[in-house]
C-alpha cells in the first residue's frame, strides 16, 4: 500500500557536501534510478552513485499511510531536487512568447502510478524553508524508552539507503507491532519525495523513477501597450477551458483579508524596496469558483494584462505547514492598486524572489495533470 508523508517543523542539518561534476547521461555505467525528461536540453538518467554526488541536508520527517494515519517518524537525508534538475538544462520545446521560465512545471512519478506536480518557482525560487526534496536515505526515529534491539539484530542508528529500503527486514517487530497491540512497522521505499513545506502528504511519492520538465498549452494574451498604464478591472477565471467567471473587487468582500510586510528582491533588478500588502487568500478565491482542487495534480496560470505570466501548483497554494501562502493583493502601502499593478495583483510568501508577484492580474487558468 503506498504510504504518504508530511513533513513536521525540523532542523535541517547540512551533513556531506559534494562537488557537483557533469553527470553523464547514461548514469556512470550504473543503473538508473531516475530519469530526468521533458523541456531540458538534455536527458539525464542517474544512477545512485551520481546522486551522491549532491549536497545533502536531513529532515525530521512524520509518515502517514493512505487512510492519513500515522505510521512512523523518520530522518532522512535528502538532495534538493532544483540541484538534479539543474536551471540551466530547462529549455521550452515550442516558443510560446514568454521567454520566462516562470510558466512550466516538474511532474515526480512513482512505480505505484502515483503522481505530484510542483511549479518551477517552488523549485528554483524557494526561499530555502520549502524545498522540494528527494530522499537517497533515511533511519527510523526510536523513542529512548524503546527496549535494546541489539538483541534482536536490529541496528537503530543505520542509515538505510534507498536501494536497500525494499528488502528491510522487520519480521522480529511482528510480535508486537501486529496493527492491534501497536501499528505496523512501515519504512519508505526506493527514491522519495516531498515537498518540505507542505502540511499534507498528498505530494509524497515513494519509489520515484520519473522527473518530467512541462510547458504550458500556449495561452497569450494581447499585451497592454504602456505597462505603467496597464489595468483590469477585474479578473476572468478559467477552469479547463470549459467554462468560467468574473471576479470583481465587490465580490471578494466577504473574504477574509490579511495582511504582511515585507522586502521584495527580484532576481532582474535586486532590491524593490520594503513594502506592505493587504489582501484575501487565494485559496479561499479559489476554491468559492472552483470547487474541489486536486492537491496533488493542479496549477493554476496567472496572467497580466501585459502578458507576463506565472504558474503556482495547488500544493504551494493549498497545502502550506505555514498557511496561507498566495496572496490576491488589492492594497499596498495603504493605497489602493494603481495603474500598472492594479486591480489585483498576487504575492507568495514562500518564494525569496518577487518574479511571481503578478501585477494587472487579468486571467487565472485552472487545469491539472492526468
């Protein structure tokens, strides 16, 4: 049964650092455990030893099974997964005019047929708390109080590498975690991974094989001529290109609003300046037109009136240990959106750079994966 996993509050602790040399892509001579595909330059098959080569940090992480009971706490040592994918090797197939990356996104797939998908901002522009992780090894978390496993053969400090989680043996566990006196012993399988900032496990994939770089279908919209006059009034929701709707400022003032501070850095002119935003969750905007999201294979496409675009997964948007996350802006610094930001604009917490941060919004474009 394929397990889920969330990951607790933890201290990640920098333990082995490597040089990154160019990965062959035939995985070394070895055999592959993950490929890498998709809008890249270049596919990339690794194998384990290439893995290794990566810096690596530990996690304290809480399993959960697939009824979302717990099943085990365990760290584990994981490799970024913007590190394997590498931003420079991402590279559009069809030229879409937007000479961002900004719009595409990373599917993880598993042996069980289970998949995630992550936006290539919650990759490449994280703010270093919520990365997107994947495990090459991990020991169990045993309370002090445990009875000596020595006996047993059993060794509770072993680090056990991803190659060897299929084969573990817990046999001399049965007598007591049986599922009734105590729950069954469980320990995650092959190549996992998560995202480190989610408080659900809908984005936990075990035994991943597969890493797939995706553009966009090509959704332009006719540019504003003068971006510092740029506005719309309001803001067209698509939902599969089936049908949609018209979200005025009017009908957003029954939502709950929040509002933050904070110093805004782009990776193109560094230092914006600090600002303060007021607005309403966009979960919340979401979900009163969507309905029901899938967590796990959603994203949503945000357009300017300009054209500039980016793409959030649902996960970053509905599934944050720290809440809220992205935000549909009405107000900064005290004062209504003007011309050239306005009406709406969005903010997300968890990025480090304001590249995502959509001014004039005038298009949100939801869709998911199969």
């Amino acid at each position: 049964m394929s397990q889920k996993l969330i990951l607790v509050a933890g201290i990640m602790l920098i333990i082995a650092s490597f040089v990154h040399i160019g990965l062959p892509p035939d995985g070394g001579g070895e055999q592959a455990l993950l490929t890498i595909k998709g809008a890249v330059k270049t596919g990339i098959n690794l194998g384990f030893t290439d893995l290794l080569k990566y810096k690596s940090s530990i996690n304290r992480v809480k399993t959960y099974d697939a009824q979302n009971r717990y099943s085990g706490s365990f760290e584990m040592e994981g490799v970024n997964l913007c590190d394997i994918i590498s931003q420079d090797n991402i590279q559009k197939k069809i030229n879409d005019g937007f000479d961002r990356d900004l719009d595409m996104y990373i599917v993880v797939r598993g042996r069980s047929g289970k998949r995630a998908l992550f936006s290539y901002g919650e990759i490449f522009l994280n703010n270093g708390f919520d990365s997107v992780i994947l495990t090459i090894s991990a020991r169990n978390i045993f309370p002090h109080k445990h009875e000596d496993l020595k006996p047993f053969g059993f060794d509770t400090q072993k680090w056990n590498d991803a190659r060897e989680s299929r084969n573990l043996d817990f046999k001399s566990c049965a007598a007591c975690h049986n599922g009734k006196d105590q729950q069954s012993i469980f320990f995650p399988t092959g190549l996992c991974v998560y995202a480190a900032g989610d408080i659900t496990p809908d984005r936990f994939i075990e035994e991943a094989y597969e890493i797939e770089i995706c553009q966009i279908a090509d959704r332009k919209i006719s540019g504003a001529a003068n971006k510092d006059e740029m506005w719309s009034d309001s803001i067209v929701i698509d939902i599969f290109g089936e049908k949609s709707a018209e979200i005025s400022l009017n009908a957003l003032l029954t939502f709950n609003r929040a509002g933050f501070t904070e110093n805004t850095v782009g990776l193109g002119k560094g230092f914006h300046g600090k600002s303060s935003y007021e607005g309403v969750d966009m979960a919340d905007v979401i979900s009163a037109w969507c309905g029901a999201i899938d967590r796990s294979g959603g994203y949503f496409v945000v357009s300017a009136a300009d054209g500039y675009r980016s793409l959030f997964s649902a996960g970053e948007i509905f599934s944050r240990v720290n809440g809220a996350n992205l935000f549909l802006i009405d107000r900064e610094n005290n004062n209504e959106l003007s011309k050239g930001s306005g009406r709406f604009r969005t903010f997300i917490k968890s990025d480090f750079f304001i590249d995502r941060s959509i001014r004039s919004i005038k298009e949100i474009h939801y869709n998911k994966i199969n």
